[in-house]
C-alpha cells in the first residue's frame, strides 16, 4: 500500500496529551453513552439556552434525574469537555453546542448508536473473516444492502438520513459537471431511493434515468419517487452487482456512481468497473462520486471518514472501506479506464471522478 496524505506524517503530540489520548480510548464507549444522554435529557439544550448557566438543583429538576443521575451525567461531563462549572453553575461548551447543534455532529451520533454500537463489538471477528460479522445483531443477511428494506426502526431511519446527508450536498455540483455537455440517457448504478435519479429528471427535461439495483432496492425508490416531478423518465434495472455475469446495459451518455464503490471490494470493484467499461462508448463518460479522506480540506473530515470504514467492515459487507485516492485511481485503470479530470471540493467534502475509455 503507497499512502500519500497531507495529515498523518508524524507524532504531533507530546507525553501528556498522549496519555490524554490513550485514557479517552479507553473510555470512548462511556464518553459516548455519557454524552448522547446528556442530549436525549435535555440536559445540554437548556445549558446552551441559559445565558447565566444553570444550578445542580434546577439541571436535575427539569431533566427529571435523581441527584445521583445528575451527578454523574454532569460529572463526566466536566472531564469530556461538554460543560464547565463556575461559582457552583454549569455552562455549555464550544464542544457541546457543536455536539448538539452541528448536522454532522448529530448524524453521525445517530448513525454509530442505532447501526453501528452493537456490531462493533463484533469488529475484531469482521477484520479476520473479511464478512460483516457485526450485521447478525440485526439478522441473517449476507450484507446491509440485502436488509435495508428491513431493518426495524430507528436503525433504517438513521441509516438513510447518515447516507442521504453525506451524498445529498454534492448533488448540485455533480449536476452542473454531468449536464455541462447534452445527456438523454443516464444510468444511475446503485441508485438506491432515487434521490439522484429525481434531482436530475426535475432539472433537466431531455433526461431518462435508469437505476441499476437490487429489486428491493427499486421497489423501494419506486415509493420514493411515484409522484415527484419527472418520475415517468426514472426506469428501473433490476441486477445483482455482486454477479460478475451481470452486464450493464448500453446506450447511455453517462454512467453515474454515487457513494456506490466503497460498498465493494477491491476485486469487485474491479468487475463492476470492467462491466462498466464493455457499455461504454468513446462517448460515453462515467462519474464516480466518492469522498476520498485524503482529499479533505480540513483532518476532522479525514478523520471521520477513516472511522466510517470500519462500519463497511463490521456491518455493511466485510470487505469495503472509505477510499484513499490513490488506491481508486488504480482500480479505474485496473478496469481499462482513465481519469480525465478530478473535480474536487463538491458538498461536505466529496470528489467527483470523470472517467472515460482510454
């Protein structure tokens, strides 16, 4: 593995803020549980709310906690680094009002407590088996993709709202790039609720989309996008990705991959880019979206992202990560494709791909 990155190329810290760190590992799930609670009471809106901070009495009293409670609630608190005391009240932090009001923040919280607590416990037996060994908290499917019409609430709720609001921001951009030359067929690979396939029919009128995915999956977006703008140009191709027989039908100006080849592994992302390739024409331009942690502006968005993989490898599928650029560069020319242009800095922090046959 050649890792290139503009973030990890040495120790920053010294003695005592490594030992810091290694202590805050340690107790990650308690800091977790801890601070999620202090959301679900209230706790942390009514600090943010009182300019002047609040007393111990008046926190317990309107959370409805004991003394007890409220005292541990708040005094892990103080060493997290969500609240600070003064003169015997008790004030939010800047860390706290982004825990509690950053979209990010509050997503990702949802994500990792309803999808992903549970699974991890199982994170060590995924990593040595390469299969998502954590998905059994959920039941009997040999991946996420199979189950996401099934999964029981909340956990399919937070599952969506986590990848409709990491894809959703780039969407815009990725238009502008995609419809900068005439399209009138678009193929949308793993489409999975339509959101894209609805985007585009409702901006551009010329358009056809057809959404290449499991047949739940297009039943699924078939719900979603029944009475929306431009629904009678979003068609469905049902098709197991994971069959490296399955081809892609032809004839389309662009092949659309969105948040899509990270659910894959190396080797099969490799088969669904060779099918790929055998659709397409000279003409014919393919647009992978993805967002890559070493392309980030800022490491708070490499870092979440490089922990996101390990939900692929607990719970998705065993096999799959968050890409580094790199390693998706090589497996597009694998595939018998180039990289034409890179186009950087789309949404929260996504890069958008343009490929086409060499």
């Amino acid at each position: 593995m050649k890792m290139k990155n503009q973030f990890y190329n040495e120790d920053t810290r010294d003695a005592l803020s490594s030992q810091r760190l290694a202590q805050e590992i340690a107790f990650a799930p308690v800091v977790f549980q801890v601070s999620r609670t202090l959301i679900r009471t209230g706790i942390l809106e009514r600090l943010l709310q009182s300019e002047d901070g609040m007393n111990f009495e008046d926190i317990a009293d309107q959370a409805g906690l004991s003394p007890y409670a409220t005292q541990c609630l708040l005094e892990s608190a103080l060493s997290i680094g969500l609240c600070f005391c003064r003169d015997e009240r008790f004030h939010i932090t800047r860390a706290g009002v982004f825990l509690l009001n950053d979209t990010m923040a509050r997503v990702n919280l949802d994500f990792i407590h309803d999808v992903c607590y549970q699974g991890l416990f199982h994170l060590e037996t995924a990593l040595r088996t390469e299969t998502p060994a954590g998905l059994k908290t959920f039941g009997d499917w040999p991946t996420i993709y199979e189950a996401l019409s099934q999964l029981p609430e909340p956990v399919r709720r937070s599952w969506f709202a986590f990848d409709h609001y990491y894809s959703d921001g780039a969407f815009a951009a990725a238009r502008q790039v995609i419809f900068a030359a005439p399209v009138q067929r678009l193929l949308d690979v793993g489409g999975n609720t339509g959101r894209f396939a609805a985007s585009c029919v409702a901006e551009n009128n010329a358009v056809q989309v057809t959404i290449m995915d499991l047949a739940g999956q297009l039943a699924t977006m078939r719900e979603n996008t029944a009475n929306l703008p431009g629904a009678d140009r979003i068609f469905g191709h049902a098709t197991d990705l994971l069959n490296p027989e399955a081809p892609f039908p032809a004839g389309f100006d662009v092949i659309w991959m969105s948040q899509f080849l990270d659910c894959f592994s190396e080797a099969q992302v490799v088969s669904i880019l060779r099918r790929a390739q055998a659709a397409m024409s000279a003409e014919t331009r393919l647009f992978i979206l993805e967002p890559m942690w070493d392309r980030q502006r800022f490491e708070t968005a490499a870092y979440c992202l490089n922990q996101i993989s390990l939900y692929f490898t607990a719970l998705a599928n065993g096999n799959s990560k968050m890409f580094h650029s790199g390693d998706l560069q090589r497996l597009v020319d694998d595939a018998g494709l180039r990289v034409t242009r890179i186009h950087d800095g789309l949404g929260l922090g996504h890069s958008l791909l343009e490929c086409r046959l060499p």
